[in-house]
C-alpha cells in the first residue's frame, strides 16, 4: 500500500471474539482459531504483522507494504519476551508503551506517552503505524485511531480483555470500507474513522 500521499495513519490491528474480546481474561489468546482459510488474506496482505518466529516458521518474509511501525502495551510484548525473543518485529520500528521504566532490548524504544509518540509519529515521514495491543492501551488511544481492522473470530469469551478497555464513554463513528468473511468463520472487517471524538 502505498502510503506516500497521505498522512501516516494508526491502525488498530487485531483479533477479536464476537463479544469483543482479544483475549481471555489472562490474556491468553490461544483460543482463536490457529488455522483456517483467512490465513491466507492475513500472509498476502498482513506478513508485516507476523512476528519474526512466525515468518520464519512459514516461509514468508515482511516487504513493509503496509506498516513500518508497530506499537504494543507491555502486556502485548511480554509473551515474545517470556519466550526469549526480545525483538519480535525487526522489520518494524517496535515501541512498547509502558509507565515502568524497564530493561528492554537495544531494538525497543519505550514511551510512557503513548499518545504524543503517536502524534510525533504522524508528524514525521513513514508509513502505516500498527497498533498490535492491548485494550487499555487502545483506550488510551481511541482518538488516535485512523483505522479499525478486525479479525473477529467465530466465538464468544464471556468475559475478557476488552478492544478497548476502560474507555471513557463518548461515541465514535467509523464507517465500514471493506469486510469478507472466509468458511473458518473468520470476518476480516475494515473500518475508518468518520468523526472526530465526541
């Protein structure tokens, strides 16, 4: 996706249960379903998003199409790191959001401002900056958020991280640009942001 025309954007990328959730109440996610035919839209479109482990174990590489920046909380970060892979994404820009100063490694920048770094990013040249999580991060982000791209898979948590975790009431409109929905019960949603916050 060419991005050189436009402003760089803040997509909110990530799955969801139907109930909106993006992970359990632990923070587990393992109950999406790990295989399927939308696969095959998140390796065309989406590689920039698979962590390096990923990429490697499915043969395909990132090409910077479409995002050159991720942001994560750093309970979206600590699973790489419990796993001992101390930076997931090198072919992006990583920037963990975390309020504790902390001991991270040489290819992570932290921000204890999450939405001054956003709107630093947007002022300086670049592509798609990606928001890989959580919901209280993306709470903290609402009205920076340019783009909404949903997986949201065929089951309900009942209880759960939420997309947005603790945001405080005020409506916001999107419009839906493009959904498809795949025989594993996945929908792929698409939504841009139509208003400016309440």
């Amino acid at each position: 996706m060419d991005t050189s025309d436009r402003a760089r954007e803040l997509t909110y990328y990530v799955a969801a249960s139907l109930d909106g959730c993006i992970a359990a109440p632990d923070g587990d996610f393992g109950a999406f379903p790990q295989a399927g035919d939308h696969f095959d839209a998140i390796l065309a479109e989406f590689a920039d998003t698979l962590p390096i482990h990923a990429q490697t174990a499915l043969g395909v590489a990132a090409d910077g199409s479409r995002f050159d920046t991720v942001l994560m909380g750093w309970n979206t970060y600590l699973p790489a790191l419990d796993a001992g892979i101390a930076s997931p994404y090198p072919h992006l820009r990583q920037i963990v959001a975390t309020r504790t100063e902390r001991q991270v490694d040489a290819a992570i920048e932290t921000t204890a401002d999450p939405v001054a770094t956003v709107r630093a990013l947007k002022d300086s040249p670049g592509g798609g900056i990606w928001l890989a999580g959580g919901g209280a991060l993306a709470a903290t982000l609402i009205d920076e958020i340019d783009r909404l791209i949903l997986k949201v898979n065929p089951l309900v948590f009942g209880s759960g991280i939420p997309l947005f975790a603790g945001a405080a009431y005020a409506p916001r409109t999107f419009e839906l640009v493009t959904s498809r929905s795949f025989e594993s019960g996945v929908t792929i949603a698409q939504y841009v942001r139509t208003t400016s916050a309440a």
